[in-house]
C-alpha cells in the first residue's frame, strides 16, 4: 500500500501579504517560534516594513531571521521562473506578484515539503490552477495550528480561501 506523505504544519511557505499581516497583528514571533517559515527572495525582500495600529510604518528585519537561520530563503533561477511565469495566460500573469510567482514556481518543484501560505485571490486561484490545492493554507488556519486566535477580515479567512481554490478548480477543468 502506498502512503501519502503528511506535510508537518511547520513547514511554511509565506507569501509577503502575510508575512505584512502577522505584523500588523502582532502575532510574528509566535507564527516563527511554532512553524519552520521559508520565503523565496523576492519575498524576502518585498515584506520589508509595516503600519502598525496608529499609521506608523514600522520596519520589518527578514534579513536578520535569515542570517540566524530562524527562518530559510529559497531562490528560483530566472530560467525557471520565466518558464513557469509561461504557463499562464497574459491576463492572469498580471493579477499576480513577482514573489507570489517565484513562490508558486519554488512550491512547484517541492510540493512535498511545503505549505503555501497567502491571502492574494490571484495566488490561490494559481495553487489550483496548478493542482497543488492540497498544497495552500489560508491565514486563519496557520494562525489557528499556531495557537493563535484573532478576529479577521474575510480575505483572511479559510472560508475565503476555499472559495477562491474551487475558482481555480473550475478554470482549470474550463481550460
């Protein structure tokens, strides 16, 4: 009998909408104390400051974390991420980011060993699209296997986030 690999909850993949969104509620010291955090290097350089509470942008420091090795950069060579960016129409490339695009390529080639978090609807739409569904996690539910509870707006939901992978379900059996 064949077993599926079960991906540990600690190994996430961020996208910067909620690496930004952590900050803001001041939960990202936890979500990087509870989970095994990746980002690709785009990201890692776009998630680099914050409005707090009161409109004060605050910094955020990824470069340090990386460099104590709290958490791991992965990169994508321009090659691959050119190719992968190719397998979707022009009118869907814009509706996503560089580093969601970079992101998505990096989870392509290791599907098994990540769970892709983000709350942009074009990305999750692209996780399904792709097939790897089964690989996405919504904001509300990385903060719930964390430990954490916050109040959240709809995007940030897992509701949200099913709703937006049967979209990509949909198009990629239309397709």
């Amino acid at each position: 009998m064949m077993r599926s690999k079960i991906i540990r909850m600690s190994s996430l993949l961020l996208d910067a909408d909620t690496i930004i969104f952590f900050h803001q509620f001041g939960v990202w010291d936890k979500i990087v104390e509870k989970n095994d955090i990746h980002l690709t290097s785009i990201i890692a350089h776009e998630a680099n400051f914050f409005y707090d509470g009161n409109g004060e942008k605050q910094p955020i420091d990824l470069a340090t974390l990386i460099d104590e090795d709290k958490i791991a950069e992965h990169s994508v060579n321009l090659e691959d991420l050119v190719a992968f960016t190719n397998k979707f129409d022009s009118v869907f490339q814009a509706e996503f980011h560089e580093g969601e695009k970079e992101a998505l390529a990096f989870l392509a080639e290791n599907s098994d060993e990540f769970l892709f978090c983000t709350c942009d609807k074009a990305a999750i739409i692209a996780l399904a699209l792709l097939g790897l569904g089964n690989c996405g996690i919504s904001y509300e539910r990385v903060l719930q296997r964390s430990g954490l509870t916050k109040s959240l707006s709809r995007k940030h939901t897992e509701a949200s986030f099913q709703k937006n992978l049967d979209k990509g379900k949909v198009m990629r059996i239309q397709n």
